[in-house]
C-alpha cells in the first residue's frame, strides 16, 4: 500500500472511483454501461491530443498549436478529399490527415531547432500562423460532405448490446485508434533512443547535447510525432461531427495540457507518463461530465479546469521538494 500511494496513476484512478461513486450516489443513472461507453468515446479526440503533448512536456517543451494543427488538418483533408470526390477506405484519410499534420509539426521543430526559441513562443506564433493560413487560403464556409466511408466508420461500434428499452448502444471503434496511439507513444519513449533523448531533454537540455544525443533530430521526431496525432485527433473530430468546421477546436488547449499535467507529467520536463495521461484525460473528461449530470452551468467548465491545473501542479512540485529532501537526508 504504501508503495501505491507513491505512485502518482494511483492517485488519478483514487480520484476518478471517488468522482464517479459520488456522482452515481447524486444521479443513479451515472452508472450505466452507456455513460461509460460516452466516457471513453469522449476521451479519444483530447487523448490523441494530450498524448501528443505529453511527449513534449517529456522534453522539457510546451506546444500549444496543437488545435491548429488538427483542425487545419481536418479541414485540408476534407477539402481534398471533396475536390477530388474521393469515395475509397477511410485509412486513406487518416493517413493524409496524419501526413498534413506531420508536416505542421515538423515545421515547428525546424523552426525551434533553428532560432532555439522557446518552445512556447514558438507554437504560440505557428498556432496562429497556421489558422490564419487555413482561414485565408483553404476556405471559412463549414464543409458538410464528409466521405461516406468516414462516416460509416464513425458508426462502427464494438461489443453492440440492446437494452431492455430497445436502446442499442456499443463501444466506439475509435477507442482502438487511441489504444493504438498510446501502445506507440509508450514503446517511443520507452523503448527508443529518441524517446531516451526526450526524458534527458527534459532533465537537462545542455547535458543531453554533451552525452551526444542528437536534439535536432529528437525534436522533428517529437514535434513531428505531435502533428501526425493532432492530425488524426483533427479528423476523428470530423468524422464524429460529420462536418469539417474550421472554427472548431478553438480553445480546447487548456484542457488538454490540464489532463497530461494531471496524468504526472511535469510542466518542466523529465516525467511523465502513457498510464497517467489517459487516466488524466479520463479524469477531466468525467469531470466535464459531472456537471451535466449535477445539473452545474456548464460555464464552470473553465473554472474547474483551471483549479484542477493549480491544483495538480502544486500537488506535483510538493512531490518533488519531498524527493529532494529525502535524497538529502
């Protein structure tokens, strides 16, 4: 026991069996299989996000165009895919989606790598840089023929099941694109030298160039790796809205970096973990969902986010002064 209430994950799924017990005590109708179907189907698209971004927090680096970078590759997608009427496999589309993305981010490492900016600055100007580009070439109008292959993937649904009501309800096969996603980011930082160069970036980014480790190449892999996902979590919105919006996403960044800082991952590089970011993602989505379900204003949203940052962080920085007063003593 004590060696669990050590680990930072244990904390986050202490928190989200005591969440979700209070809110079934407050509305019974919390705890069914199809909230729990809605959870995990609403925790794709911020996942691929906070996945993404977790690396970079890893790094010792903050993205913040990650939004830009999914919606600008949502709606890229869907205007090719328009112009050339395609009708062939959805993977085809994710897999552009994911290439344009790509793109996005590795231009985000040439430039980090280049003027050795802050990675902050930086994404915050391409974030801009890239929406504005899309608004100004691409289009503004809301493009609603999305390819029927898309959308019928969209209504895939794993372990269908009807309930005594007549409701069917099933599991979104999108929960595998984020399994998937997680299985790589996991064996990428663990298993690969480029995600060692990650963690020791984060550690320490002059001691990590002495050792030898190859940091214009770690970035474009990172970077790189962030827009290929944010790419995928762009078009995974668009299927499931079923229209490419270009004024969509705006604003969902808090909540993202809320989840991957809640998951354990430091905001000034060196930790983190796969574990602790999806159970942060679960977490924050759950929370979002409880105050429907408490019949809250949904306006609180914000607040509450915001307080959970505040709080995890200074959960996180009190971990570390304990670390170090142990490693002292």
């Amino acid at each position: 026991m004590r060696r669990l209430l050590r680990i930072h994950e244990f904390h986050v799924a202490l928190a989200i069996a005591v969440l979700a017990a209070s809110i079934g005590i407050a509305n019974p109708t919390f705890l069914t299989l199809s909230t729990l179907y809605d959870l995990l189907k609403s925790c794709v698209e911020p996942g691929l996000f906070a996945l993404g971004v977790l690396v970079v927090l890893v790094s010792g680096g903050i993205d913040i165009s990650f939004a830009a970078i999914g919606i600008f590759s949502l709606y890229a997608t869907a205007r090719i895919l328009e112009g050339a009427r395609f009708s062939g496999a959805a993977a085809c589309a994710f897999l552009l989606a994911g290439g344009i993305g790509t793109a996005l981010g590795a231009a985000n490492a040439a430039l980090i790598s280049r003027f050795r900016l802050p990675t902050l600055i930086v994404t915050l100007g391409t974030a801009g840089a890239f929406r504005g580009a899309m608004l100004g070439f691409i289009g503004t109008a809301m493009i609603t023929d999305i390819p029927q292959d898309l959308v019928g993937f969209a209504r895939i649904s794993l372990f269908r099941r009807t309930l005594e009501s007549g409701e069917t309800i099933g599991l979104s096969v999108f929960v595998l694109i984020l399994a998937a996603a997680a299985i790589g980011v996991w064996l990428f930082l663990r298993y690969t030298m480029l995600g060692r160069c990650a963690y020791a970036m984060g550690g320490n980014l002059e001691a990590a160039e002495r050792a030898g480790f190859s940091l214009g190449r770690a970035r474009l892999a990172i970077y790189g790796g962030v827009g290929f996902l944010s790419g995928i979590a762009g078009l995974v919105h668009g299927a499931m809205m079923r229209n490419a919006d270009p004024f969509d996403l705006v604003g969902t960044e808090l909540g993202v970096i809320a989840a991957a800082v809640l998951g354990g991952a430091s905001i000034t590089g060196g930790r983190g973990s796969v574990l602790g970011t999806v159970l942060g993602v679960f977490l924050i989505v759950l929370v979002n969902n409880s105050l429907i379900f408490l019949s809250v204003p949904p306006y609180w949203k914000r607040a509450v986010v915001g307080l959970v940052i505040i709080a995890s962080i200074a959960i996180s920085a009190q971990a570390n002064r304990a670390r170090r007063r142990g490693g002292s003593a």
